[in-house]
C-alpha cells in the first residue's frame, strides 16, 4: 500500500510540475524553460545525495541508463510543452498520457512480469481514465457549431499538429520510465545525475544551435523554480516506487498525472470540470483501489 502511495505522488508531482512549466511557456521558449527547469532539479537532486537520502552503491551502467532517460526526458519535456503552447492543453495532456503510459506497461509484459487480476484491473482503468479527465468535452465544444467553418478547420488543424507533438512527448516520457526501471535497486536516486546530466547538455546544445539563448521573464522565474523542485520529487519518488513495484502498475499509477494538471487548472485557472471529467476522476480512484489491492 504504501508503495502505491509513493506512485500516486509521483504522478501528483509530475501533474503539478507539468502545470507550473507550461505557464512559464506562454512568456518563454519551451527549450529554454526545460533547460532551466533541469538545472533546479538537477540541483535538487544533488542536495538529496548531499544530506544522504538516495543510495550508495550504483554502477557505471546505472548512470548510463539515467543517461538514455534524461534524452528521452529531454525530448519528452520539450515537446510537451510545445504541444501545451500549441493547444488545446487537455489534447496535449491526454494524448501524451496515453503514450507514455502504454510504451513502460508494455515493456513491463514483455519483460515477463505478470500482474495479478485486481492490478491488471486497475492497469485497465487507469490509462482510460487520464484520457478522459483531461479530454472531458472540450474538443466537442471547441468544435461546435458555434464556430465558422474556417474557424473549426484551423481548430481541427492545430489539434492534429497538438496530437503529433504529444505522441512524440509520449514516447520521451515512456523512454524515460523504462530507463529508470532498469537501473539496479542499490543505486538509489544516482541515476538521475546521469538523467539530468545528459538533459542539461543536450539542450544546451539544441539552444546553441538554434541561436535562441534568451533571458527568461523574471516573473515566471517562481512557476519554473516550482517546476523543478516538483520534477525532482516526481522523479525521486518514481524511483522509490520502483524498488518495491514493477513498473507494469507503477506506470500506468504515474499516468494519472493529467488528473493533477487538470485539478490545477480547475483551482487556478478556473477551468470547467465537465461531467465527463468527473466520471474520469470516479474512473481513477478506482483504478488506483485496484491497484492497491493487488499491490497490497
């Protein structure tokens, strides 16, 4: 049971980091907030190892798999929030879910692990679940009548482009999961030295070709610092969930994220739950009590 907890938090952590980084986003370029968004929880993360809490014994090939999930990370991150500036955010949100979900729980049957039936239950209610939290009703209204034609075939177009970008943020993000799930379970929090190592240097690269090194707007420096400090602790947690869990329902408990970025955007932003979402909510919280049972 606990370790369920530690899963749920994590996808908490990642929902809220998501939705302080994506605010940054609309001000800055998406590269740029990443890159900053990392060095806060690379800093973070140091001071964890710093005080003691995280592991002592990780190997070379450790740091090699945090290496091979901070570019998925990188790629993830970068995307997504390109895809949250390109809209609509559920779309960008549910889609980027899905995928991310769907490549660490596969590659968790192909490994051989074999959840027992209240896990797989659980398993199967928790993808759908994200998706409709954060899809409610939205597109449909969007796409209403109400609108041109014109109107709602450049809509159409933008969401189309929003769903390409998410799945590429998807298959970063599900890169990043399977990574980390195949790091031994002594070497602790190390490997995300290794993650944010190689997340660092490649977007510092990416602005430099690009020629986009810009400063960032002092007054999303609060959101971007919250991102960070909330990335390291998704990514802290998710680890510690690991040691315990197999990553088949560790997974698909983190893919519940959206339902923390839409929560987010209801509280702060004032954005309608539909009754759709609502139902999607019900839909979680059964999923994470069949996870539990299983789990426990």
């Amino acid at each position: 049971m606990f370790v369920v907890l530690l899963a749920v938090l994590s996808g908490i952590s990642y929902g809220a980091s998501d939705f302080s980084g994506a605010l940054a986003t609309k001000r800055n370029d998406a590269a740029l907030v990443t890159l900053v968004v990392q060095i806060i929880s690379f800093a973070a993360i140091g001071v964890l190892l710093f005080i003691g809490f995280g592991g002592s014994e990780p190997t070379p090939i450790d740091f090699v798999w945090g290496a091979l999930g901070g570019i998925g990370a990188t790629v993830g991150l970068t995307t997504f929030y390109r895809a949250l500036a390109e809209g609509p955010m559920s779309t960008a949100a549910a889609v980027t879910g899905l995928v991310g979900s769907l490549v660490p729980v596969t590659a968790g049957f192909l490994m051989g692990e074999v959840p027992n039936n209240p896990t797989l239950l659980g398993i199967a209610l928790a993808i759908p679940a994200a998706i409709i939290v954060s899809v409610g009703s939205i597109e449909t209204t969007a796409l209403s009548r109400t609108l041109s034609p014109r109107a709602r075939s450049l809509l159409r177009t933008q969401i189309g482009e929003t769903r390409r970008l998410s799945v590429v943020a998807g298959l970063g993000f599900g890169l990043f999961f399977v990574a980390l799930a195949q790091t031994s379970e002594n070497s602790g929090l190390f490997p995300l030295i290794g993650a944010r190592a190689a997340s660092i240097g490649a977007l510092a690269i990416l602005l430099t070709i690009r020629k986009s090194w810009t400063s960032v707007d002092a007054n999303d420096y609060p959101s971007i610092g919250v991102a960070g400090l909330l990335d390291c602790a998704a990514n802290s947690l998710y680890l510690l969930a690991l040691a315990d869990g197999s990553i088949t329902w560790v997974a698909a408990v983190v893919s519940l994220y959206p339902v923390a970025t839409v929560l987010l955007a209801r509280l702060f932003l004032n954005e309608h739950l539909s009754r759709l979402q609502v139902a999607g909510l019900a839909m979680a919280s059964s999923a994470l009590v069949f996870v539990s049972l299983g789990a426990g």
